[in-house]
C-alpha cells in the first residue's frame, strides 16, 4: 500500500486531502501541530469509510521534529511514497509600514523552510527506489496580488520556484514534483468572513461560485495517482476561472 503524509491535515483542506488519498487506496500520515482533536476526526472518518490513517503531531518547520516524525511514519505505515506540504501558519493582512522582515521570514518557514525538510527528508529513499510523489499547496494570491499581503504572497510564489527547480532534479529518477494552487476555498477559519465579501470574490469567479475542499484533495489524489505519472514541474490553478485574466 502507497503511503503519503499530509501535512497540516487536522481541519480545512488538508483534512480533505487526507481523505481524497485514502479513498484512492493511501495510507495516510495525518500531520497536526496543535489540534489533535480534529486530526483523530480525520483518522476516524477514513476509517469508517474503510481507508487507514494514522494521526502523527510534529513541527513541519523543526528539523528535528520532521526526521523524527517521519521515522515514526515509516516504521509504522511503511516508506513514503507521498509528501503533501499544506500546512500554513497565520498570514493577516498588514500594510508595508506594518510588515517586518520577521514577518516575510514566517511564511517563508511553512512555504520553503517546512517544504524542503520533508523532502530532504525522503528523496534519498525515493531516488533507490526511482519513484515519489511530491505536491505543494500554492495559492492565487501569487496571480492577483493581493494588497497588504507580500509577506504570503511571495512565500507562495517561492513555491513555483521551489517545485519548478525541484522537478528538473529529480525527474531523471522519476520523482514528481508539483504545485496546487486553490483560489478562496471556504474552510472552517473563514467563519467571520461577511456576505459582501463573499460576493466580492465571487463575482470574478468564472464559474460564478465557490470551490470546496474536496476539489482540492480531487486534484492532489489525481497528481499522486498513475493518472498524473508524465506531470512534473507544473501549477494548477483550481479556482474555478478566478485567474483567467
């Protein structure tokens, strides 16, 4: 059995990431960092549906952590096939004049710092073995731009660059390396976003309505499937046309 390691897949996409997988016949490293109840949701619902998931707390952007963590995924689930980097920490809009070098350097530690640890972690494994499956979750900030927010906005464009160099080293070993780049998908910490704000958004949205999480983990499972087996070094935008322009 394929194993893959989500991470940051307690709530929100991750949690439909993890279950996407594991309905494609994973078995599924549920990584959180702090909410362990929603990670043993997680686990539950993949196996009430008859998948096999495992919950595992770890700091993605902690060396020791990561190689710690991804011992104890191997000796209990088996080598990873997998690596899903989704795991984000908090990225509230602020001004120029409110943002610090500190506070690019946050989200460059979940965008490339927790990315690269996890790779470096299992591509010696997935270079003997001339086989592995790396997807990052982008955003279309990268695209749009959005205002008061460059700190995430170029942590999430950093990913391009990561996936893109990433894919040239590694495709001569048959290792896949792309990037998943979801518009506003409405997930569980969007609770206080207003009804006008939705609107705003919506009505650049070609499709004129809001994605879901399982769209996301839709396109995930089809990369990490033998469907996706020819596709590396790539960006796909899921966001129902918002970024056509």
């Amino acid at each position: 059995m394929s194993v893959a390691i989500v991470t940051g897949a307690s709530r929100g996409l991750g949690s439909a990431i993890a279950k996407a997988l594991a309905a494609d016949g994973h078995a599924v490293a549920v990584n959180y960092a702090h909410d362990q109840t929603g990670a043993e949701k997680v686990v539950a619902a993949i196996s009430a549906a008859g998948g096999t998931a495992r919950p595992y707390r770890f700091d993605v952007t902690d060396e020791a952590a990561v190689e710690g963590g991804v011992a104890a995924i191997v000796s209990d689930l088996g080598p990873i096939d997998v690596v899903v980097n989704n795991a984000i920490g908090p990225h509230d809009p602020r001004s120029i004049e409110d943002q610090t070098w500190q506070s690019h350097l946050d989200q460059l530690t979940f965008c490339v710092k927790a990315p690269l640890l996890l790779l470096k972690s299992v591509v010696a494994d997935w270079k003997a073995r001339r086989s592995g499956c790396l997807v990052s979750i982008g955003s279309e900030v990268v695209d749009i731009g959005n205002p008061r927010s460059a700190p995430y906005v170029g942590a999430k464009a950093a990913m391009i660059g990561l996936t893109r160099s990433w894919a040239r080293e590694l495709g001569p070993f048959d290792i896949r390396v792309n990037l998943v780049s979801p518009g506003f998908i409405p997930v569980e910490r969007h609770a206080e976003v207003t009804e006008e704000a939705f609107d705003a958004y919506r009505k650049d949205v070609a499709m004129n309505r809001f994605g879901v999480p399982a769209d996301i983990g839709a396109m995930v499972a089809f990369l990490a499937s033998p469907g996706g087996n020819f596709i590396t070094g790539q960006t796909f935008a899921v966001n129902g046309g918002r970024t056509l322009a």
